[in-house]
C-alpha cells in the first residue's frame, strides 16, 4: 500500500512493504511518456539483511481512466545494487 501526502512544498509516497519496511519517496516531475516519477528519499526498517526495498517507481494516468505502475527495489544494506524496472502493471477501472 501506498500513501501519498504534501510535505512542505513536496510530494512525498510512503509506501508500507508486506516486507514490514517503509521507504518514502519524492515526486521528481513528469517526464516525455507523461509517467509521474518517484524516487527514494529515506525509510524505517531498511536494515534487514536479504530484504529489499522500493527505490522508485513510476505511475501514469490515461484519459480512458485506467493507469499503468512501475517499480523499482534494491537489496536493503547495500551501498549500491543493481536496480532494474519491476514489469508494467496496467489496472483499469471496472464498473
């Protein structure tokens, strides 16, 4: 799950791991596909050695009203991890 808030003047995600970690990220603007990025800022319980963690992500919205979602995780306790784009999820509204 996922909880968007206003910080000052930044948006910030928090997203609450099944993990049981809870890194926070900052919207860093649109780019040229319309995707809202979202990178990592800091986090509670990132400690846990073979755990991982969201680094970023990434959401659009279409005008048909569905949205598509990318993620990003990293090793936890790591300096520096190979990251590769999770696979594009597509969700679109049922009535």
């Amino acid at each position: 799950m996922t909880l968007y808030a206003l910080d000052g003047e930044r948006l910030l995600a928090t997203h609450y791991c099944p993990q049981g970690n809870q890194p926070r990220l900052v919207f860093g603007g649109e780019d040229a596909q319309r995707r809202l990025q979202f990178h990592f800022v800091d986090g509670s319980h990132l400690h846990v050695r073979g755990a991982s963690h969201q680094q970023a992500f990434w959401i659009r919205f279409d005008d048909d009203g569905s949205f598509e979602r990318a993620e990003t995780y990293v090793e936890n306790d790591t300096a520096e991890s190979p990251a590769e784009e999770g696979a594009v999820v597509h969700y679109t509204r049922v009535d």
